[in-house]
C-alpha cells in the first residue's frame, strides 16, 4: 500500500468518524426535541383532565387521541435511543492503534491484527462499572460512555489479565 492510499484511508476513516459524530450529534438533538414534546402533550393531558373535571364531565374519550399521540412520541424515542446505542458502541472506544500501520486492535493485544507488528503493552487496572470497558489506570473518565472513574475500588471491576500475546484476541 503506497503512502498515498495510506493517507486517502486515514482521510475517509475520518469522515467517517466526523458523519458519525455529526450523526449522534442529530440523534440527541432529536431525543431532546421529542422529550419536549412529549411534555407538551402531556400538559395538554392534564389540561383535559382538569377540564372534565371542573366541569363535572367524565369522557375517556376525549384522552384518546393525545394519549395516541403521546404513544407514538414514546415509541420514536425509543427507536432514536436504540439507533443513538448502537453508533455510541460502534467506536473504536477501547482499541489501541498500532504504532505501524494504524489499525484499530484489542485493547491489550500483543501483536497487530493486520501488520502483525508488536503492539506496545498497555496496563488496564480496572473495567469501567457502567459498560465495562477498560480502563488506564491514570484514566478519570472512561473514553466509551463518559463515566467517571471510582476514587476508590468500590464500583470499579479487576480487569482480566490480559499477558499471554498468544492468547485469544477479539
């Protein structure tokens, strides 16, 4: 591979990363527009509610159609969330690029998955207690989900031992 392919697939590996951001990006943006809306319709709700009942009037019929939509507001939620998951997850968040060639390798891995060049060791002390990714010990938050770090070792997890560079890699 000449260096000229080299850089074009360093290029588009980061555009790639940047439409993904830019695409999580759009997914919180929306998840924070339908929460609104789902509170807006929820007070609408309510509106009816007290309505009813100042008036005296008991017609569930009324709660039908924004209860319908407060539903379908829900569902599309939980469908962005899922979409949001699944391109959160999909980083490179706990690889380590090689030193020769760049490719994205297992955490802790011994030699290189494409190049087989020798990876550089890295020391994991603990797993991330929200998603169990590793961790580096002088590490404060975890580089997959953001959380902080445990000060102490309770909510933190042993990471498995990780030295035998013959082992099983992901």
């Amino acid at each position: 591979m000449g260096i000229v392919d080299k850089l074009n697939e360093t290029f588009n590996k980061g555009v790639s990363e940047t439409e993904r951001m830019l695409e999580i990006g759009k997914l919180k943006t929306r998840i924070s527009t339908l929460g609104k809306n789902r509170n807006e319709l929820l007070t609408a709700l309510g509106a009816v509610a007290y309505d009813q009942f100042r008036r005296g009037v008991d017609d569930p019929a009324a709660f039908a159609e924004l209860g319908e939509k407060v539903r379908a507001v829900e569902l599309d939620i939980a469908q962005t969330q899922a979409r949001l998951g699944e391109l959160e997850s999909s980083q490179d968040a706990g690889r380590v690029a090689c030193g020769s060639c760049g490719t994205a390798n297992a955490y802790g891995a011994a030699f290189c998955v494409k190049c087989g060049a020798a990876m550089p060791r890295v020391e994991a002390k603990v797993l991330c207690a929200s998603c169990g990714a590793p961790m580096p010990s002088d590490g404060k938050f975890c580089a997959r989900c953001g959380t902080p770090v445990a000060t102490s070792a309770e909510g933190s997890v042993p990471a498995p031992d990780i030295g035998d560079p013959k082992g099983e890699q992901e």
